[in-house]
C-alpha cells in the first residue's frame, strides 16, 4: 500500500496582486518540489454544474505522504511566502487526500 498523498488546491486569484501571485508561484514551486511534490494537474474552472462554491481552479499535486505536506506548510521558507499567498488569492482552499 502506497502512502503518497494528494494535495488538491482550489481557489480565485485576485486580479489586483498579479505581483503576489507571480512572487508566490515562482516561489512555492521550488520549495514543494524539494519537499518531493509532483505536480499532477491543473485545470481551469468554466463551470459550476451543482453547488454555489465558484473557483476559477483547481491544481492536484502528490507528495510522499501527509507528514511531508505539514512538513512544507511548517517551513520557514513557505511561512515567509504566506503575506504574499493572502495578497494573491480572493479564495484558497487546501485540501489533502
């Protein structure tokens, strides 16, 4: 049985902080790829079929297991990227599978 574990992220960007949105992506990315992340997916949303909870996407990226996930969110490289995280995102919700 693997324990890989599946991060789902799900969310709006605010269109007013481009410049926190670019400065979290360009640095996040660095830092789940070297907690072992791999990205599976990222899809945008063009439609709400049932629910009233409107995203505009959803991205899905595995790691090694659960403990991992915390281990990146409890970092201190990711804790510095959070002012700009909350600039870049209108809805960020986080979701582990």
């Amino acid at each position: 049985m693997s324990n890989k574990a599946i991060m789902i992220v799900s969310g709006i960007i605010n269109a007013n902080e481009k410049e926190a949105y670019t400065t979290y992506i360009e640095n996040s990315g660095p830092i789940f790829k070297q907690f072992g992340s791999t990205p599976v997916a990222k899809y945008p949303i063009s439609q709400v079929l049932s629910g009233n909870d409107e995203i505009e996407f959803i991205a899905v990226m595995e790691f090694p297991d659960i403990d991992t996930i915390h281990a990146v969110f409890n970092s201190e490289g990711y804790k510095k990227l959070l002012p700009f995280r909350k600039m870049a995102f209108n809805k960020l919700n986080i979701y582990l599978s």
